[in-house]
C-alpha cells in the first residue's frame, strides 16, 4: 500500500472546490463536513455541518443541505439570498428554506435564533454542483 501510495502524483490539473462553505457562523462552531450524494449529475444533493469546536458539545449542529423538495415549506415568509424563503421555528432547532432554483433548495437548520440563521443562510458560500462523475460507478 506504501508503495502504491508513493505513486500517485498531481497531473496539475486536479481541483476540487468545496460545494459548501461557511463564511460567518456563531462563537464555538466550526464546519465538520460535508456529503455529496446522488444517483446521476442531474439529481445532487449536498451538506455540510458545522458543530460545536469546544465543550459542551451538547449544542446540536448547523445543518445545510442543498435538494430537491416536492412541494415548498411552509412557514413565516422571509427574505434571504435576495429572495422570499421560510423560516420555520421548532422546539430544539430552526430552518429556513429558499428556492435558489426552480426546485432547487437551500435548507439551513440549527438551534439559533431567527437572525442568526439568517445570517448563516446569507453567508454561505456555494460552490459548482456540476458532479459528472456521479452515477458512473
């Protein structure tokens, strides 16, 4: 393995930009990941996660997920990105969806406030979806 390790090299080609990127998120959180899934490069789904970087580690994490939904949410109307989202209040977690494309969603969801959300949902960088590659294996 050490060998085969050993020969891999750069074509000077190669680049990888991350799908999704936090600029902004609240005191003691950190992004965690990523995930990019999907049958073919039609039908992408990507995440990403930001969770605590310093006990308690109790706090839930940021989720971010970019899909498809069927039928939009409903909830109290906001503007984000530039355009008309929800957000939608819970018990332990908040979201808020916008539509980035006719089908396309932007869910962010987390235990933060409304405003705080907001500026999560507005700061994050989203990089190409285009993944050829999906569904080739």
């Amino acid at each position: 393995m050490l060998r085969i390790a050993r020969s891999v090299k750069t074509d000077g080609n190669a680049e990888f930009e991350w799908p999704l990127s936090f600029e902004w998120l609240p005191q003691r959180m950190q992004p965690s990941g990523f995930n990019i899934s999907g049958s073919n490069p039609s039908d992408v789904d990507v995440s990403a996660t930001a969770e605590p970087s310093t006990p308690p580690q109790e706090q839930e994490a940021i989720w971010v997920d970019i899909g498809a939904l069927d039928e939009p949410p409903e909830g109290e109307p906001v503007t984000v990105r530039g355009r008309q989202g929800v957000f939608i209040p819970g018990d332990s977690s908040n979201e808020i969806d916008v539509e980035l494309e006719p089908g396309r969603w932007l869910r962010v969801s987390g235990p933060l406030a409304k405003q705080d959300l907001v500026k999560v949902t507005e700061s994050i960088e989203i990089g190409p979806l285009n993944f050829p590659w999906l569904g080739t294996r």
